[in-house]
C-alpha cells in the first residue's frame, strides 16, 4: 500500500478502540432479522432487511476508509504487510470450502441419491416402496417432478461467452498488476478499468440467463434438485462476482489518486487474488454444471 513516510520497521500498528465491529455486529443483526422475517412474510421484514443492508454499507465504507487512511499516512510495516497477506489467504481459502460444500451436494445429488432412489445397489426397496419406476437421469427435478417440466441452459451460448469474458478479465487484471510494478500508470488505470468493465458486462449477461430460465424454461429455485444447485452455485459465484468488481473499482480510483506505488500495493494483489478465485470457480461451474 502507498506511505507517506517509513513506518518503524520494529513496531506492529494497532489501532485505537474503533467502533466499527460493534456497529457492524448491529448492521448484521438486523440484516438477519429482517431477512428471517422477510421470508416469513412478515410485512416489517423487508423493510428491517434493507435498512440493515443500508447499515452494513455504512459501516463497511467507513471501517475501509480508516484502514485506507492509515496505509496512506503510512502507519503499516512489513509486519502488518504479511498479516494482511495471511488474512487474505485464509479468507480465499474460507471462500474454497464455501464452494467445494456446494459442488460437494451436486456430486453427491448425481453420483449417489439420485442412483439410489432409483433402485440401484441398496436403493431397491426405497424404489419399490416409495418411488416406483422411477429412472434416475441428469438434469432431473427429482421424483415427483417438482416444480414441473423444464429446460437447461445450453453451455455453448451465453455460459461459453462468460466463460471467455472471466478469463479475459483475468489477463486484464495481470496486464494492470504488471503496468502497476513497472510505474507505467496509464496502462494501469485502462486496463484496470476494463477489468471492470468485464465484470459489469458478465453480470449483465448473467441476469439476461436468469431472466430467459425463469420466464422460457420454467427453470427455477423451485425445479428440484437441479434448480436449487443450479441458481446456488451460479448465484453465490455472480454475488462475489459483483464484490469483486465493486471492490476493482475502489481500486481504480485509489490509483487514479496514486495511493499505490510499485513496492507497495497489497490492496491491489489481494483484490487480485480474488479475482483470480473468481475465475477458477467459474470453469468448475461451467465444467459441473453446463457441461456435463
């Protein structure tokens, strides 16, 4: 991160009491409230949901600004440059886990409940007794057919164009990450800023898919197993795909205000590392899930 001057290298920086977690717990609670009591149809859930989420966006837009602060005033060390780099891999690698749980219930759903509720191996009386004639195949609303009839997305139309935009924005990001060392600062900010661009166009394609599965291909939360994997696995990646443009952009207009310098640029990596995660999960996703 930029610095003003050089921090004592023997003194690890510890901020005064901020009130920011407490607040943030606060935000927290009533955005899960709200929430809970939102789908509980309760008419002040909604409300309560959004002003948490109001709240928590306060409280995120000041808690970083201290910290951007701090780094530009130059109160960081290398000791806390490899404490933020060892947060960031925890965090990633908490995300990994998030993922594998949900690519976990997809594997298990084909390669085990769905043979065995259609009467192979062990499954034979669960079959007879419960779900007679029932054949597994894949994609499948399971037995029951809930959520009735439906089609799947082609992979070879706007899942392949995502495909090729995400791993465009890769190279994007790196071409920046390299302008950045090299002190090259125009081909910085314009390939930065298509980084973004990249990640705003993705999202809106990804939206037009939702919209054409809902309203064409009765393709919903509600089409069974596949439908719930589908619209978790492909929504909770397009949420970090929109943190993670938003949080592209912050760092666009923190080198637009020159808070970066070749040596020191630890938000840049990290918000690159995550990137870059982003990118990964989404040819698993379009590997599990479009394609086979």
């Amino acid at each position: 991160m930029g610095q003003a001057h050089t921090p004592d290298a023997n003194i690890y920086f510890v901020p005064h009491s901020s009130r920011w977690p407490f607040l943030g717990s606060i935000a927290l609670f009533v955005t899960m409230i709200g929430l809970a009591n939102w789908l509980n149809e309760d008419a002040w859930g909604k409300t309560a949901f959004f002003v948490g989420i109001a709240l928590l966006c306060g409280v995120l837009f000041g808690w970083f600004g201290d910290v951007i602060r701090e780094s530009v005033r130059g109160h960081y060390n290398r000791q806390v440059d490899v404490s933020f780099r060892m947060g960031m891999m925890w965090f990633i690698f908490s995300e990994v886990m998030f993922f594998a749980a949900f690519f976990g219930a997809l594997f298990y759903a084909r390669q085990f409940a769905l043979p065995w509720l259609s009467g192979e191996g062990d499954g034979v009386m669960t079959n007879n007794l419960l779900w007679a004639n029932y054949a597994a195949g894949w994609p499948t609303n399971g037995p029951g057919a809930i959520g009735g009839t439906f089609e799947t997305i082609p992979a070879w139309g706007l899942p392949l164009l995502n495909t090729l935009i995400l791993l465009t924005s890769g190279v994007t990001i790196t071409i920046a990450h390299h302008a950045l060392k090299a002190g090259h600062r125009k081909q910085l900010l314009t390939f930065l800023g298509l980084t973004v661009l990249l990640g705003c166009v993705f999202l809106y394609f990804q939206a037009e898919e939702y919209i054409h599965a809902y309203k064409e291909l009765n393709l919903t939360l509600g089409s069974g197993i596949y439908g719930s994997t589908f619209f978790m696995l492909t929504g909770f990646h397009g949420a970090h795909v929109t943190l993670g443009t938003l949080m592209l952009a912050i760092i666009w207009f923190r080198c637009l205000k020159g808070h970066f310098d070749k040596d020191n640029h630890f938000a840049f990596e990290a918000v690159a590392w995550y990137w870059h995660f982003v990118d990964v999960v989404w040819l698993g996703l379009f590997l599990f899930v479009y394609v086979l």
